[in-house]
C-alpha cells in the first residue's frame, strides 16, 4: 500500500537554490535577512544577495566552475550564507563539513568530495590548514580574514563580473553532505538543486514562516537541517536569521530574548535543558511562538513540560540528509496531532512501509520500514554506485533504516532504527568508522559498536571489544584511543570487553544481537 500525502501537491520552481533566495530581493533590499546573535551586526537582503555575487566573481576568476567542489568548514554565521550561496551562484558544489572535526576527518571529506578550495574561520585554521596539505588544496579563504590567507574581504573586493552559468536544476548538484546512511562510513550525499528547492516549498504548507519571522539558527548550517531549515528556508521567505555559532544554554536564551525570535529549531537535547534548568526563569522568551525538535526522537512527556513552561507550541519533524531532509512534520496548526510522532508526510511525498521480517507492504496501524520517495530525494551517493543502490530502489524509493507506524489519520510514528547509525545528540555517528578505527589499536583482535541508551536517555556509542591473546587493555584505555582521534561527539562512550563478536556466516556483524544482549542486561 502506498500512502500519499494527504496534501495538495505544491509547484515546484525550476530554478536553481541562490535565484529562489536572491533572484529578486529588490522588494526586501533594506529589510534585515541575517543577524549575527553574539555582536547584533545586521545583513540587510541586499548587501547578502550583493556579498553572493561579489564572491561567486571571485570564485569564477579563481577557477571555480560548474560542477567543483568547494568546502566550508565554520561555524554558523551570516558570512557562512555570503560562502555556500557564492560557491553556488557560481555553480560550484558545496561540501559543508562538521565544525567538531579533526584535520583528518576534514580531510578525508575534502578528499573524497575532490574539493578544490575551503572556506574557514582563522580560530579554525590550526585544522584547517593540516587538513588541506593532506587534501591537496592549496587555497584557504577564512572568512574573518588571516594573515598570510585569501579572506572574504579580498574575494568581496572583486570587480569581475557574476559569472553567466546555466544550470539544469534537477541534474547539478548544489550541495554534498556527508552521511552514512543505513551502513558504512560517511558518503557524499548527492543533492541538486531541484531537491533543495523542493523541500524549500514542500514545508510551506506546513510551518507558518513570514517575512516577520524571525529565526534562531543554532544548528549547525554544515547539517543538512540547519542549512535548509533555518538558513535557506527563512532566506526563501525574506524573514531573518539570528544565528549563534554554538550552543551554549544562557547565551541562547539571552538572544532569544534580545533578538525576539519566534520560531526556534532544535535538537531535543535542548528540551531537556528547557524544561529543566533554572535560569531558563530569568529570560524574557515571550516572543518564542514554536519551538520545533528534529534530528532524534523527542520524548512527549519532554515536549509536554517545556510547552508548559514555555506557552509555546512544540512540534516535531522528521528528517534525512538523503530527503533534502524533511519528509515529515506536524504543522503549525495542528494542536490534534501528538507532539510524539512525526507528523503528516509533506506534499509531493509517497510512504511505503515495509514488514522487516517478509519485506511485504503493510497497511495503517502495522510497523515495519519507512520507504519515502519524492522530489527531495537524493540523486544517490557520490562514486558509490553499490550504496545508492542500496538505498535507493528500483520506483525511485528511499529505504530510510527508520521503523514508523501510519495510523488512519495519516499521522506517522517513529517507532525504531534497524540501520547502523548512532545518533548521539543529533549528530550521525557512523559505528562502521569506530569499528575501523578501533581495529588498528595493537591490543584489539576485533570490535564492534551500537547505540545504547545511557542513564539520561541519551543514545551513545557502546563498544564491543575482543582484546588480543594476552593482551592487557582497560575500557579507559579503549575510550582513550578513540577520544584522541575523532571529533568529540563520536567519542566511545561505554566499552565491554567480550571473547567474540557475534558475526553471520558472511563475516558480518550481528548488531541484533548486540541489541538483544544489551536489552536483556537491562
Ligand atoms: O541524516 P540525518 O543526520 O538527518 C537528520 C535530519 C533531521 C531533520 C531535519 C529537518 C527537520 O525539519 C526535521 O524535523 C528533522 O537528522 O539523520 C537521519 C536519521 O536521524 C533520525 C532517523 O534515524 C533518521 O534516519 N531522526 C531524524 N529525525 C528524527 C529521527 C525524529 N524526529 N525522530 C526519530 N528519529
């Protein structure tokens, strides 16, 4: 059975992403469309869609043409907009990378990707520039300028011409993220232009965003639900950003307060600071009207307690970085709808759910595999033919990993994951990489790592490790090792030493196992 979104289909215009935001601002030119949090200094629509064409002249005059890779590495502020939509305009690709790698995860992505350029701030540059020599990238922009770097400012002081680049908005790729998907290590989510306009308009129907609006944009733009959800979507309606470069609770709240913004994103390891600490009391949040969780499952109860605490209404969604992200989402509007599911399937969207067991569609009210299929679905992983293939089918399907329930309403309950994937506080942890990585320590025969969920609800790497024969090896130790070497939110945060990995026939770990054993420990 195929399950249609219940809503009319939206027209979807065929343009590429930098037009729809800035092909004509001449109405907003004077009205505010960034603002950084910390300093208060305004980008009006004007000096943005301006700053975009001076760097896509210069990114042109550097070489950049349609199809190159451009990475940016920076946390979120109104000039990181100034970069991903110069790199666009100049129908480059951009590779936004996590602001919490280290130089070799940075370079491992500005490999694989085949960047030609990064972008990045000078705080950053004691990765950056390690990360670069390793890719081969021999120019570095920071974009609040360094010296002995190419900065913004050089680039915005071009005189060239925009460039005159034709694009076919469903074949050119505006963007590539990396995710892992349902397996393996991080791939290059292939995503065109046609699938981030799309989604652009497929939420339209659902969240009530004005030019009034304004939006706080603390996550992270390098994730495909910052970059679409509070940088190009608001820029698509002509409200204002607010953007804060990393979360910290009592800056947050100060901004919110000062900035007045109305519509909030986040992760819901934020609802639980809102509902919970003390000084949220000391901070006028009046102006908040929806607080909007996406990227893990948001406890009801939770949502329950801040919509209590705060008077705003709660809402949640449901994404992939491979659906452009969003599939799912309870509008504005909708007070009927449980703040624990996901919502209703957005417009031009078809859902199949698929029995696990017998890989049978099943009707309302059963669980099995979310399969989602529309316009803001990836073109397929970057030179990985076989992954794609296993993601995406035959009728144009996307096989999410994500367990869901639709019942008659059409509402959609996320209910398991069955891929690999760990997500620790929003953030994609691929267990394939730690496992890789676990594996070159002299001291371990074999690994394997699950999410579990910790005391505080939170879902965390766990690993599973065989020591070599005679070995000595400490769970410290193991955490150690890995801590070194990857970004802080891949930490291993829990390790059990066994005799075997549970492994097929094939060789291939037995996560359910895992599962099962950890389930029964419990
Ligand atoms: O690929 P990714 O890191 O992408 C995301 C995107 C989440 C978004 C984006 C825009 C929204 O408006 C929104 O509401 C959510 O996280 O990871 C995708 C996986 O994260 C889990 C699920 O396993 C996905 O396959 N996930 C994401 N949202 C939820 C979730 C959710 N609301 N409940 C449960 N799991």
């Amino acid at each position: 059975m195929v399950f249609r979104s219940s809503f009319p289909d939206v027209d979807i215009p065929d343009l590429p992403v930098h037009e729809l935001l800035f092909g004509d601002v001449s109405a907003r030119a004077d009205r505010p469309a960034m603002i950084d949090g910390p300093s208060g200094r305004v980008i009006t629509y004007g000096e943005l869609a301006g700053a975009v064409d001076r760097v896509a002249a210069a990114l042109a005059e550097r070489g950049v043409r349609k199809g190159d890779v451009v990475g940016i590495f920076s946390p979120n502020t109104p000039y990181y907009a100034v970069a991903f939509h110069g790199v666009l305009r100049a129908g480059g690709t951009a590779t936004t990378i996590n602001a919490l790698y280290t130089p070799n995860e940075i370079a491992s992505q500005l490999t694989d990707s085949g960047a030609k350029l990064l972008f990045t701030i000078s705080p950053f540059l004691d990765r950056a520039v390690p990360a670069a020599e390793l890719a081969g990238i021999s120019e570095i922009v920071v974009l609040d300028g360094a010296e002995g770097h190419t900065g913004l400012s050089d680039l915005l002081a071009s005189t060239a011409a925009a460039p005159q680049v034709e694009f076919d908005p469903a074949e050119d790729l505006a963007v590539l993220p990396y995710s892992s998907g349902t397996t393996g290590r991080a791939k290059g989510v292939m995503l065109t232009h046609r699938n981030l306009v799309s989604n652009l308009v497929q939420t339209g129907p659902m969240m009530h965003v004005g030019s009034d609006t304004r939006v706080l944009a603390v996550l992270p733009f390098f994730h495909i639900y910052g970059m679409q959800v509070t940088m190009n979507h608001p820029l698509s309606i002509g409200a204002t950003v607010v953007t804060m470069p990393k979360f910290d609770l009592p800056e947050f709240l100060r901004i919110i307060a000062e900035h007045r913004t109305d519509r909030v994103y986040i992760a819901p390891p934020v609802a639980v600071a809102l509902a919970k600490h003390p000084i949220v009391d000391n901070y006028d949040l009046s102006a908040l009207k929806v607080l909007f969780s996406g990227a893990a499952p948001l406890d009801e109860e939770l949502a329950e307690a801040v919509h209590k605490r705060l008077g705003c209404v709660v809402r949640q969604g449901y994404g992939m970085t491979e659906m452009s992200p969003v599939s799912h989402s309870i509008p504005d509007a909708r007070e009927d709808i449980r703040i624990g599911s996901v919502g209703l399937i957005l417009p031009n969207m078809e859902n199949k759910i698929v029995d696990l067991a017998t890989g049978e569609e099943v009707g309302t009210g059963e669980r099995g595999e979310l399969w989602c299929k529309g316009p803001n679905v990836m073109k397929g992983y970057l030179n990985n033919a076989e992954a794609t293939a296993a993601t995406l089918d035959e009728d144009g399907f996307l096989h999410t990993g994500d367990v869901a329930v639709i019942d008659e309403r059409g509402v959609v309950t996320i209910v398991d994951r069955v891929k690999e994937l760990i997500k620790y506080k929003g953030y994609q942890v691929p267990p394939a990489e730690l496992e890789a990585l676990l594996l070159t320590h002299p001291s371990i025969a074999d690994a394997a790592v699950i999410g579990v969920i910790d005391a505080e609800g939170e879902e965390v790497p766990k690993a599973f490790v065989v020591r070599q024969a005679d070995a000595e090896l400490s769970e410290a130790e193991v955490m150690g090792f890995v801590a070194e070497r990857v970004a802080p939110h891949k930490k291993v945060r829990v390790v059990e030493f066994l005799e075997a990995i549970p492994k097929s026939a094939a060789g291939k770990i037995l996560r359910k196992d895992l599962r099962s054993r950890e389930a029964a420990a419990k």
